[in-house]
C-alpha cells in the first residue's frame, strides 16, 4: 500500500490525527488538510512524525477550498489520493436551543456538517474517476445525535448520519467503498488524559486501529462501525449502513419492484 495515499479532512483534530495514524500504520501515506502553520505543528506533534505526510493548507468550511485542493491534484502539485477520511466540527453546546440565533446556528451548521459534505462533493467525482477499484471514504459521526445532549450539535450530528445513509446508497455501485465510524465515546490525546485524569477516555493513538482495519478490510463497505468504548477499538463492531429495502434491491439491480415496471 506503498503507493496509496489517504486525504484526511480536518488533521489537526483528535478524529484527524487517530486517522494519520491510522493509515501510517498500513503503510499508506497522507494528505493533511490544516488551516494554519500552528495547526501543521499541532498536528505533527500528536502524530510523532512527519514521514509519510504531506500537508496542505485550506479551510473545510469555506465552499471552495477543497475543489480546489483537487484542482491541484489534477494539475500535479499535490499527490493524488485514493481514499478520503472527513471529521470537521466543534463542540458548542447552546442549549435549550430557542435562545439559539440564526447566526450562531448557520456557524455551528456550517463547522459541524457543511464542511464534511464539501468533502464529500469535492472528492467523491475524483475517487469515482481516479481513485480506482479499492478507493474509499469514510466519514466520522457521533451519538450526540441519539443522546439529544448536544443542542445544535445534536441536530448536525444526525445531519452527518444522514449524508452517511445518503452517501453509501448513492456508491452501492460505485468503485468507492464509503463508510461510517459511528463514535459515541470519549476519544483524547494521551497528554490530556494525563493531565485531566480521564478515566472513561481512549486515546487518539489507540482509535486509530480503527480506521486504519477499515482501511485493510476491503470486505467493510456500505457499513456503520459503531464505537461505544474500548472493547470497540478491539473488535470492530460492524452493521449494515441501510436496511434492507425494495429500494436497495432496485439499486443494487434487482428486480424493479416500485410497482411502475
């Protein structure tokens, strides 16, 4: 896997840096989005090298950047990627969410579910031409949304979930294997469990096992891995991203059962 290379979408976070790490580990090599020279050293310092990452400077939430990310790639000024890991967000819990203004609630929306589908219409066209028979994507969610804990934050997260079931239905067919990482536990870098005592914690190194099976595992497409605690770390639990539908069937080339044939 000398050869591939892994574009992440929002590095210098702590979902960012477990999927560094994580493609490292399968000896793939990374594309790091950051915004800023701090975040690059921010980032660097959490993963514990530089080999075998490239970073790159842009904004996830600004609506072009990363078209133009791919833009350079096509013209060969940045590595071209196979696979795509997005988790872009912060964690604003207004609450109760009528005390919420129309400004605050566009910010949130826009950090916390417009920058990872900018990602995902950015990229998906690229790895369906370019990213040929093993590409992937994989998008991060969270339990805030099943929780109802989170105000705003609830409410983007299960907008994430739905581009997750929107997303894999729309690549049944596709060269692209998307899937979701479904986190519904505290994940910190070592150094702040350390300094917090955080005993219901795992740490950034330890998530990346995660992803980085999700990436050696060709067999995992089209599913929601769901990490409640660190028993999931080690044994990936793995579902079907969609039921089973009529829909399903007449997209994965089944019988036309709509009732219109």
């Amino acid at each position: 896997m000398a050869n591939e290379l892994v574009l992440v979408v929002g590095a210098s976070g702590k979902m960012g840096v477990s999927a560094i790490i994580g493609a490292l580990k399968t000896g793939r090599k990374v594309l790091a989005v950051v915004r800023s020279e701090a975040a690059k050293e921010r980032t660097l310092q959490q993963v514990g090298t530089s080999e075998g990452i490239v970073f790159t400077y842009a904004d996830p939430t600004r609506e072009n950047d990363l078209l133009d990310i791919v833009a350079k790639v096509k013209r060969g000024e940045l590595p071209s990627f196979q696979h795509v890991f997005t988790s872009v967000g912060k964690v604003e819990l207004h609450s109760p969410i009528y005390t919420v203004s129309t400004e605050e609630f566009d910010n949130i929306f826009t950090v916390d579910f417009k920058a990872d589908f900018f990602a995902y219409r950015a990229t998906m066209p690229y790895l369906i031409e370019h990213g040929g028979p093993g590409a992937s994507f994989t998008l991060l969610t969270g339990g805030l949304a099943d929780l109802g804990i989170g105000g705003i934050n609830s409410i983007t997260a299960g907008a994430r979930a739905s581009l997750a079931a929107v997303a894999t239905f729309e690549n049944l067919k596709t060269n692209v294997r998307f899937n979701e990482i479904h986190l519904n536990y505290t994940i910190e870098h070592e150094s702040t469990i350390q300094e917090k005592g955080l005993l219901h914690a795992s740490k950034t190194s330890d998530f990346a096992q995660v992803y980085r099976e999700v990436l050696a595992r060709p067999a995992i497409r089209g599913c929601r891995i769901s990490v409640h605690g660190p028993e999931d770390i080690d044994v990936l639990k793995i579902e079907n991203k969609l039921s089973t539908s009529d829909f399903i069937q007449v997209a994965n080339g089944e019988e036309d059962v709509s009732g219109k044939g």
